[in-house]
C-alpha cells in the first residue's frame, strides 16, 4: 500500500532533484510526451547500480490512473530486465494508517 499525496503527484518529474537517492546513485529523467492525460518518460540511473527504461503514466478518469514501466538493470554486472505495471484508485482523501510517500527519504 502506498499514500501519494496531491503534493507528490503534483511534483515535477522531469526534475529528478526531488527525490533522494541511495548513496552513489545519480539520475536523470526525460520527458518524452506529456499533456493532461498522458506522461511518457526515460529514466537513466548511473552509480552503483544502472537502470534505463522508460515509464507510461496514463490517466484514465478523475478517480484512477495506470502506469507501465520497462527497464534494465545492470547491478554487480548482472542484467536484469524489469517489467512493471500499476492501476491506481483514488480511494480516499484520508490515507488512515498509512503514511504518505516521503521523496526526502532516499528509496528502500
């Protein structure tokens, strides 16, 4: 379970500066399609691990979204290839127990 926030979904992604990452790890993040209901980026990591893939974020109505991501990985000399995909719900304005995402810790 996560809890995105309007104030982490309203981040500029295109500015990777805004999130921490694991020590030694530097990325970048281009945008290569955006308008009201569509974001297609590339993201390249480069440090102690390397990832390259691309993200589709597509918003479906006012109450969900979905994401598709495919990237490799190439961590202690080892390639990976990853596939993701996500369908987010709005379910409440109210997160109860969970706790919202929190971009100034770096990724676990």
């Amino acid at each position: 379970q996560a809890c995105l926030t309007r104030e982490l979904l309203d981040i500029d992604l295109s500015d990777m500066s805004n999130m921490k990452m694991p020590e030694g790890v530097k990325c970048t993040n281009e945008i290569k399609e955006q308008n009201s209901t569509l974001m297609v980026s590339h993201t390249v990591c480069t440090g102690t691990f390397a990832i390259e893939g691309d993200t589709r974020v597509e918003v479906l109505s006012p109450e969900s979204m979905l994401m598709k991501s495919t990237s490799v990985m190439n961590f202690g000399g080892q390639k990976q290839s990853i596939s993701s995909s996500a369908q987010y719900k709005w379910l409440s304005s109210d997160c109860g127990d969970v706790k919202p995402m929190d971009l100034q810790k770096p990724l676990e």
